[in-house]
C-alpha cells in the first residue's frame, strides 16, 4: 500500500490509476498520521511552490512528509514533489522542506528556437546506478512538463541527467528518497516499469 | 533534447470513434477506447479527444470515454470540444485529461484561456484554432482568418493575431487546424503552420491534410511544427502509429523510439 500525498497540486488521480496499473494499492491522502505510518509513499504533484507549501503547512502534511524521511519510509517524489523536497524554489521565491540540500531555478535559455516550459519526451540518462530507475536503456525517454529545473546541493544526489540546451538534473535522491522531475505516470511503459521497481523497492541503496 | 510528437487525434460523438472531411459528413468508425489502447501500445506520444457533441447527455458520454482510456493509456490526454468553463475543464480534469482544449468558446470569450490557465496550470491549456484561407485584407493581413463552431462560422479575426493574443492570456500550447486541408489528405497547410510557429514562444501542434508520411517530415521540419497530429491515415489501417514514427526517425526527425 501506497500513500499519495494529497496537497490539492493537480492530477493525483493519473498517479493513483498507475500504480494501479503495476499491482500497487494506493490512498490519496493529506493526512499526517497516514503519512508518518505509510508502508511507502509518493509525493506528485504539478502546480507552483508556493501554493503547495502552504497547502502542506496547513494540513501537516509537510511536517509527516519530513518525519516519513527520517523514519525510513521509501518515498517517491515526482515533478513538483522533487522540486519542493530541496531547500528553496526561486517559484514564488519559496523556502521548501529541505528533505535534501540545494534549489530550484527556472531555465535562462540562450537559444529563442527553445520552449519554456519543457514539455514533451526527453531522454534520461543515469549517471549513478539506483534500484528505482534500473533498468532504464539508453534512448528511453519519459514525459516532462516544467519550467523550473533542481540544481542539488550536493553532486552526490544527482541520480540521472537529461539535456535541454545544457544538461540538468532529472532524478535524484539519497537514502531511502528518489525522485524525478519527469512524469513516470504519463511515461508509458518505460515509467510503469519505474512504477513497478519503486513499489518493490526497501528504501536502500547500496554503496 | 526534446523529441517530436506524433499525436492521433479521435473525434468521438456519442461514444463512437467519428472522421470528417471538411469539418462535415461525420461517419462512425470504431470504439474509441480501442483505439486508444493500441495507439498506445504502439509508441504513441499523446492522444487528443475531441468531442463533436453538443448534446448534454454528449457531455457526460465523453467524460467516461477519457475515464475509460485514462485506466488503460499512460500517456498526456488532450482533451477538447465544447469547453465553456473552468468547470468544464475541471471535470474533464477528473476525468483523467492532462490538457485541456479551448476553441469556439475562447474566441467569443477570450478571458476563458487566463480562467483556465489559472485553475490547471498554463502548460495545460491548449488553444486549438480553426482556421481558413481568406484573401489578404486590412482585417486580416496574415490571410488567414479563425472559424469557430466546427468550422462554421468565420469570425473576421485574423489567424496570426488570435494566435499572439492566445499565449499572450496563458495558452500553453497551440493546435492549428487547416480546415482547407482538414480531410483532403493532401498534405499540411505549412505556410500556415510555419507562420504561426515562427510568432509564438509556445509549442505549435500541426493538424488537418496529412495523408501520407512525408506529409509529417514536411511540416515537422519545414512547417517548423512542434508536433503532428493525425486521424485518418492512423484510423483506416493504412499506416500505423510506428511505422510513421520509424520513418520520421528514419529521415532524421529526433522521435521516441523506444516504448
């Protein structure tokens, strides 16, 4: 069982039929005690920061979200959830949960010909070997809509790169937390597979 | 970097999967949820429903159809036809679209776009044009002119200048449809696509007149299109949704090749 953490940002039912999809039983929630005690959990999300931060303040979500962390529970962030799980989203100049050091930026491109947002299929290559995105071939692509790009702290939780104009960050993680910038439920099989491999993922990575 | 998009465009009235030529002759021509799932299966990048009801009890029947296909196709869902309100869009939302498509209704009220933008994110809003030729006049210099109502009514609006002042109230992504090429399979109106392409910052989806593959390479690279959207030459069998992406692939177009 999955828990899908409810802060009104979007379409949480897209990720809730996926998992369904993989076999994965899932309950979308904004409640802390369902978060702190979940066996595993996913945090979605499409929308801005700032609205997301203080829906998570108003129901104590955020706080369970963290306590989830440093409890151990496998967590899945996805787009919004990754960007908000870092220290600070210049997106309505917002202080965000900290899960993991560093920020998010919205993409300064050079090129006009370039669109923000990036939105469409891009390729994700994977510099460091992790359970959750194994698997992944090169030439895979998977669905991204974003305007912001994470940019970690710490080069170490950098999981996986794409390239849009320079390369940037689109998975990263540490311990028991991995997250994507990309849609894996909008990413056909190649993101059911991610979905399959987080559900049964133990929270470990090895060293 | 990005990839082109194919996207397969299904017109469903009254549950069915519908084709027109010319905006008119509407014929059914299979289930739509089907035909969905084996799009997707074969590499698909999106899939946009049009609903050409406008029938309330229409309404509710295209609500199932995206729920339906929404529990089977992991893909982004467009979905347009008739959208009139935030709450229109919300609904379809629930349903299981990703973006949602403004037309006839945003032309008449063009706060709609910035309403919607406003409640789902402006990356979900699509504002799909219907447009035809016109000789080139003071009223509209770009020669195009936008047509609402399922290509019934032209609105003495000039093409280029709607297209500006959609991304300008928040679209996030325009379809523009040739109604002069809508069905003929002739081939894309390029100029056109290329024209409204260069203008905006935002993604351009070409629809109306591809027959045959080449029809995509021309306005994916000439046209300067962002993706192709196609119906009839997916629907009759006479080319499938790979083996038009592995011959874009195949004349050089970056595509997603493996799914």
């Amino acid at each position: 069982m999955v828990v899908i953490v409810d802060y009104d940002a979007g379409n949480l039912k897209s990720v809730e039929r996926a998992c369904r999809e993989v076999g994965l039983s899932a309950e979308i929630s904004s409640h802390p005690n369902r978060i702190r005690t979940a066996e595993r959990v996913i945090f979605p999300g499409v929308g801005a920061a700032g609205s997301a931060m203080r829906s998570l303040a108003a129901s104590g979500a955020g706080r369970a979200l963290v306590a989830a962390f440093e409890t151990g529970t496998p967590i899945l962030g996805i787009c919004l959830g990754l960007q908000i799980s870092l220290e600070y989203s210049e997106e309505n100049d917002t202080d965000t949960l900290g899960l993991l050091p560093g920020e998010v930026r919205r993409f300064r491109l050079d090129d006009p010909n370039l669109k923000v947002p990036h939105m469409g299929w891009n390729a994700v290559r994977v510099i460091r070997p992790h359970p959750v995105l194994d698997g992944i071939q090169p030439g895979d692509e998977f669905y991204f809509v974003h305007a912001y790009r994470p940019i970690p702290g710490k080069r170490t939780d950098v999981i996986a790169e794409s390239v849009y104009e320079g390369p940037f960050c689109s998975a990263l993680g540490r311990g028991n937390y991995v997250a994507t910038q990309f849609h894996p439920e909008k990413s056909g099989r190649v993101g059911l597979r991610l979905l399959e491999r987080f559900a049964e993922w133990d929270g470990r990575v090895d060293a | 970097m990005l990839s082109k998009r194919l996207i397969a465009c299904l017109d469903v009235r009254d549950g069915h999967l519908a084709k027109s030529v010319k905006f008119v002759d509407t014929k059914n021509i299979g289930d739509p949820v089907a035909k969905a799932r084996e799009y997707y299966l074969d590499g698909l990048d999106e899939l946009v429903f049009y609903d050409i009801n406008a029938s309330s009890e229409g309404r509710r029947i295209i609500l199932d159809v995206v729920e339906a296909v929404a529990e089977q196709v992991f893909i982004p869902l467009s979905v347009g036809g008739g959208v009139a309100s935030v709450a229109d869009a919300t609904d379809l939302r629930l349903a299981g679209a990703e973006k949602i498509n403004v037309n006839s209704a945003a032309v008449r009220r063009p706060a709609l776009i910035g309403e919607c933008a406003e409640a789902i994110g402006d990356q979900n809003v699509v504002l799909s044009m219907d447009i035809r030729r016109v000789e080139p006049s003071a009223d509209m210099p770009s020669g195009y002119e936008i047509v609402i109502n399922g290509g019934r009514k032209p609105m003495g609006i000039d093409a280029l200048s709607w297209a500006k002042e959609g991304e300008r109230l928040g679209a996030g992504e325009l379809v523009v449809n040739s109604i002069d090429a809508d069905g003929t399979r002739e081939g894309y109106e390029l100029n056109l696509t290329r024209m409204l392409s260069e203008a905006v910052r935002i993604p351009v989806i070409a629809s109306g007149g591809a027959g045959e593959p080449d029809h995509l390479y021309d306005v994916l690279a000439d046209g300067k299109a962002d993706a192709a959207l196609v119906a009839s030459m997916v629907h009759y069998g006479d080319y499938t949704v790979s083996g038009l992406k592995r011959h874009l692939h195949g004349r050089g177009v970056k595509m997603r090749m493996s799914w």
